[in-house]
C-alpha cells in the first residue's frame, strides 16, 4: 500500500478528535462504518454523528443543513460530484473510502479519497469498501477481532470468491461458519430493504455484539419478510420481465411493498451471471430507482447506466463494471430502457 496514501489516512486521524460518519446503507457500509468505527475507538477519539446513505445525492443535504466537520464517506462515490466535492473542501476536512469507479481526478488538502485503483491491483468491484477499511485501519491499530466484519462486507457485495481465504479464517477465529456471516449480510441487506430506519440501532447492535448474538437479534424476522417478498417477486420476474435476446437483456418494472430491488437482482445475477439484468423500481414517487447487473464482465453496468441517463434532467447513475444503480424521473422510464437497448445494439461497450 503506497506510503503516501497511508501517511495521508494517518495523519487525518491523528488530527482530530472526533468525526462525522456518512456510510452506504449496505452490507458493505454498514460494516465499513463498524470497522473504522472500532478503529476510532481504540484510538481513544469518538464518532460524533453517523449516518446511513442511500446514494451520492444525499450527501449535500446533511452539509447543508448541519455544521459538519472532520468527515469520513465510505463506500459512497461522493466524487462522481465534482461541483459538490468543490463546495465541500471549504466547508470540513473529508476522508473518503470507496470502491466504486473513480469519477474526478479531484486533489485537494482538505479531501482525501482513496480507492482500490490508488493502492492496489485488484479490480475495485472485488475489493470491497469494508475490506479497504479494515485494511487501512489495520496499519494503525490492531483489528483482528473485528476481520468478521469485514468478511460479512466481503460477501454482501460478492467479493467472496477474491477473499475466500480471509473470509474463511475470520469465520474460525469468531467461532463461527461462512454460512453464518452468510446470514448476517442477509440481516443487514434486509433491514435496508424493510426498514431502513433502523440503520442506527444496527450499527449500535455490531458495535457490541458478537455474530451470533446478532444473527439472534430481533432483526431476524426482517429478514423473513424480506425473503417471503423476495421469493415473490423471483416468481413475477420469470414471468413477467421483457427479455431482449439480442442484446442478452432482461428488463423488469416493480411496484413491491418494500424496497426489495437490490435483494432481488441480487439473487437473479448469481442465476444468470451472463445476461445484464436492470430492475426498475417504482414506490410510487416522482423517482424511480434502477439497477443493473452483469457478472460476467462483459458490459460494463456503470458505463451502460451513465450513457443511459445522457441528457435526462434530474437522472443519476454510476457503481462498478458487475453492478451499477441510479435514479430517473418516472416520465422518463421509457427513454431509459430504449438508451440502454440502444447502448448494447451499439456494441461500444
């Protein structure tokens, strides 16, 4: 790891106090926020704030509304907002640690953004923010209690496969199997799905428990729910959902009862890991939510999206080359798939 970009995390660390934590509502975020977390405590210094976050656009609410200082994005592509980054480097010093693509070659004093790309060889899809966390933090205190953790990250964003080794020790050393992590990320990919809300009393809950205590906890029956609506719409999207054979593309449109997207192409991708999969979700509001996967490395998802989205006022989109999500207008569902449709009939992926 290039001693630059550790001399940079270090010393933002050693410079305050306390922090202000924004991470993804994810597997991956979530466990990134306990690692760097628990990196904070033990270096007797506090996590003022935290908060979980859907998507890049969200962030300049909170720094709009509140004075925030000292503050550490992870596993969030804040830099696909260059005008917003701006702004932000003269309002607080920020730590960023992410994993998705590298939108802004943005140098600043006050913003540090590191991401596989600067460190590393590793495709940045396969190293996920919790175990970029658990990496750096590592350099500065001693984690090795907590490498479950990151596991659980690992194999909520399906790096498993990359990390399978330290995955399968962390799960010896907590005394417990890769099912149960397993079962953990399910835990967390259902409180996003069902009751998002709830992010707080999650993170609260890994910050003192060990993994079975967790996979006991109340937040079990989320998952159940989270699984009977999955199993739901599973069924309606091998009905159901348009497939375009020629462009190896299945598109489907939802209206479910919660906010199953994510869990939901999920689980469709490692069934058919060589066709691109979008799933449009509609809860009824003036946005509807998108996301896409593809496995097999063959279209690059986040390339598809943001060509997608060209010229739609108000749409956004980015992630990695297997996965990718976004947002558009509800009027402008059409324009979308017919932009994604031409993309892949273009062959310039």
């Amino acid at each position: 790891m290039p001693d630059k970009q550790i001399k940079r995390f270090k010393n933002f660390l050693d410079s305050f106090s306390s922090f202000n934590l924004f991470y993804h509502g994810d597997a991956d975020g979530l466990c990134s926020a306990v690692i760097f977390s628990k990196a904070v405590e033990k270096l007797c210094k506090t996590v003022r704030f935290a908060a979980a976050v859907e998507s890049p656009d969200a962030l300049p609410e909170f720094f709009q509304k509140k004075r925030l200082e000292n503050a550490v994005i992870l596993d969030i592509a804040a830099d696909s907002a260059k005008t917003f980054l701006e702004w932000l480097s003269t309002k607080a010093n920020v730590l960023i640690i992410d994993h998705h693509k590298a939108y802004n070659d943005f140098k600043s004093e006050k913003v540090i953004i590191i991401k596989p790309q600067t460190i590393s060889a590793i495709e940045p899809s396969s190293y996920p923010a919790s175990k970029l966390c658990f990496d750096l933090c590592s350099t500065l205190v001693n984690l090795e209690g907590f490498s479950w953790v990151a596991s659980v990250g690992i194999i909520g964003d399906f790096a498993y496969k990359k990390w399978a080794s330290f995955v399968e020790t962390s799960a010896k050393s907590a005394s417990v199997s890769v099912n149960d992590l397993e079962q953990i990320a399910d835990i967390i990919t259902s409180v996003q799905v069902v009751s998002p809300n709830r992010f707080p009393e999650l993170l609260e809950l890994f910050m003192f428990a060990n993994p079975k205590a967790i996979i006991k906890s109340d937040f079990d029956s989320l998952r159940q729910k989270a699984l009977e609506e999955l199993a739901l719409w599973k069924k309606e999207f091998y009905k159901n959902a348009e497939f375009h054979e020629k462009e190896g593309l299945y598109f489907f449109t939802i209206k479910p009862k919660y906010r199953i997207k994510s869990m939901l192409i999920d689980s469709l991708t490692k069934e058919i890991p060589d066709k691109t999969i979008i799933i449009a979700e509609d809860l009824g509001g003036y946005e509807i939510r998108f996301s896409a996967r593809r496995q097999d490395f063959k279209v690059p998802m986040n390339s598809l999206l943001e060509n997608a989205i060209v010229g739609i006022k108000g749409a956004t989109a980015g992630g990695h080359i297997p996965a990718a999500a976004g947002k558009i207008p509800r009027e402008k569902l059409l324009e979308f798939k017919e932009k994604v449709i031409s993309f892949l009939r273009s062959g310039k992926h």
